[in-house]
C-alpha cells in the first residue's frame, strides 16, 4: 500500500509540474535517458499485489507476454541476469472478483509500474505526463471489455490494453525497438500512432527520416506531424510542404500547429508571412485558423498585430456561441497579448 500510494503521488507531482496551457507551451527538450539503458534487453519483473492471498500469476502471464512483443526478454528471478528491472503495482477495487461487470471501471489506474536501474528507482526523466496520460486512456478502454469473474479482472483487463513497453522503450532511448515496432505489418494503427508521437517527445534524432516518409502514408500522417513539431528548423520545410499542398483542414491544422512548436523553440518568425496569408483567406476553414494564431503567438512577430486586430474586431461581432468560435476567440486573445508584449520582425 505504501509502495502504491507513493507511486501515484510522484504520477500526479509529475503532471501538476506541467499545468501550464498546452497551447502557450514551449517545446522543452527531454533529459537524457540511461546510456545503459539504451541497450537493455532483458528486464527482471516484479508484480506486487493488495491481496496477498491472490496468486498474481495471471499478471505477470501478461506483463511478460506484452514485453515479448516488442522482444524484450524477461525474467522473474533477481539472481538472474537482467540489465534492468520493473515493478507494477496492482491495487484490484474491494470485490471486484465477485464482480461480474466492468461497467464501471476504475477511477485511476488499477497498476502502476517503475523501473529500478542498479536496485534504485529511477524518476521518469522523459515521459512522465504520457504514462499518466496513457494510463487514464487505458481506463477507459478497460470499461469495453466484456464481462469477466477471474481474479484481478481490472487490473488483467488494463495490462493487456495500457502499452507499457512501448513507454518503457521510449524511457530508455531504445528508438531501434520502437521502430521495428512501428514498420511491423502487425503492429496495430493504434500504437504505430502512439509510437510517432513518443519519438516526437524524446525527440529521437535517428527517427526523423522515418517521420518524414509517414508524411506520405495517410494513417500517419497527423501523428508524424505532430512529432515532427518537437525538432527544430531542419523538419520546417516538410511542414510549410505539408500545408502548402493538403486540402485536407486536419492535416493543415497539424503542420501549422508544429510550425508553431518550433516558432516557440527558436523564435524564427520566417513563417509569418505564409501564416498570415492563410489567416486572411476567408476559405481557410477555422480550425486551421484556430492553430494558426496560436502559432502566431508562440513566436511573437509585430507584422502579424494588424490581421490579429482586424480577426478580432470580426469574431466579436459574431453572436454565436460556437464552440469552435469560442476557441478562436481564446486563441486570439493569447496572441495578440504575446505580440504586443514580445513582437519582432524577423530583422530582430
């Protein structure tokens, strides 16, 4: 209990360190992983369980089962040898055996999990917002599960849906697994999503081609843009491609809204021009024109004060409370507050 209880603390510590607007956000760069870690391969499990007279070998089945997906080899015996270990603590709800139903599923995370490095717990030191993040998304799919008696059925049911070892390999720099994972024919949409997005997080310089080639697959290409927005100017002209050349407003919304990320990482305000163009076009659909003024606020530039004025004067004169409109309206009233105090032209 106390092991869960200090775990769930240091989860929610780690998402209140980032509560700022994700739209204001600056990008940060992640700490380093373990450089040992980087070649881990096999890792030495521990499951701990709130009821000791409860066998958690149905857990530990499947912890091991989803770390062979992506051929981690695992071991349960610390004399083993392994290059890193894992402990998950399940805290299964009071009855939940008995219960026949997920109907209602758990209000937090039936499982969590640390890893421990040279027999010491190591804080997250690159994803600890996405496994809180993914954690509470794995709750939810949890509640689609059909019916179950077994034991530990919550905590069976979140182990085989919340993708941990996609996490971990991410944690550690392991970019290699992650790919092979990702240009596997049966690694489901689901994660290969999933996997863009951490190599745009830890921000995996090996993995840019990669992310560029999903530009041109349809299934990825919202997700490798958004990891795209993580690096620097070097992924700029992939972007300004992107949104020059797509008709599709979803994917306009996601290369203006990297374009803004790495606005706010190097305050190059060399897209302006191309922002402001789309911002004046009556037929640029308000979505895009949503990230777009985020954008334009993220990397302040004066000559976009003039358009922001006059998209003000004109949205406010709209009586609607359309949501989208609504968030247009927020959008451009962070922005224009960032120009005016921060603005520069791209001579500054």
């Amino acid at each position: 209990m106390r092991l869960f209880s200090l775990m769930l603390c240091c989860l929610f510590l780690g998402l209140l360190g980032r509560g700022e607007d994700v739209q204001a956000q600056k990008v940060l760069t992640p700490r380093r992983p373990i450089p040992a870690l980087v070649k881990a391969q096999t890792v030495l499990v521990r499951v701990v369980v709130n009821d000791q007279f409860t066998n958690p070998k149905p857990l530990l089945e499947i912890i091991t089962n989803r770390f062979h997906e992506l051929h981690f080899k695992v071991v349960t015996d610390p004399t083993q040898p392994h290059d890193v270990g894992v402990v998950f603590s399940c805290q299964e709800a009071s009855g939940s055996f008995l219960n026949s139903s997920l109907l209602h599923p758990p209000s937090e995370p039936p499982c969590f999990f640390h890893y421990i490095y040279h027999g010491t717990p190591i804080e997250w030191q690159r994803i600890d917002t996405i496994v809180f993040n993914e954690g509470i998304l794995a709750i939810k799919r949890v509640s689609f599960f059909p019916p179950t008696r077994e034991p530990f059925p919550q905590s069976v049911r979140y182990l085989q849906v919340f993708d941990f070892p996609l996490l971990l390999a991410a944690e550690w720099g392991q970019v290699h697994r992650l790919l092979r994972a990702l240009d596997h024919t049966e690694t489901p949409l689901r994660q290969k999503r999933k996997i863009l997005n951490l190599l745009g997080v830890i921000q995996a310089e090996s993995a840019i081609p990669r992310l560029l080639q999903a530009l041109h697959e349809p299934e990825l290409i919202v997700p490798a843009l958004h990891a795209l927005g993580h690096f620097g100017a070097r992924v700029r002209p992939a972007l300004v491609q992107t949104l020059q050349t797509s008709t599709d407003p979803t994917v306009q919304a996601a290369a203006v809204k990297s374009l803004g990320q790495i606005g706010a990482r190097t305050g190059d305000t060399s897209v302006t021009p191309l922002l402001l163009t789309f911002l004046t076009d009556p037929t640029t659909p308000i979505h895009v024109k949503i990230e777009i003024v985020w954008a334009l606020g993220k990397a302040p530039d004066f000559r976009a004060f003039p358009a922001l004025k006059r998209l003000e004067e004109e949205i406010w004169l709209k009586h609607s409370q359309d949501p989208a409109l609504q968030q247009l309206r927020k959008a451009v009233d962070w922005s224009i507050r960032e120009v005016r105090q921060g603005g520069h032209t791209d001579d500054y």
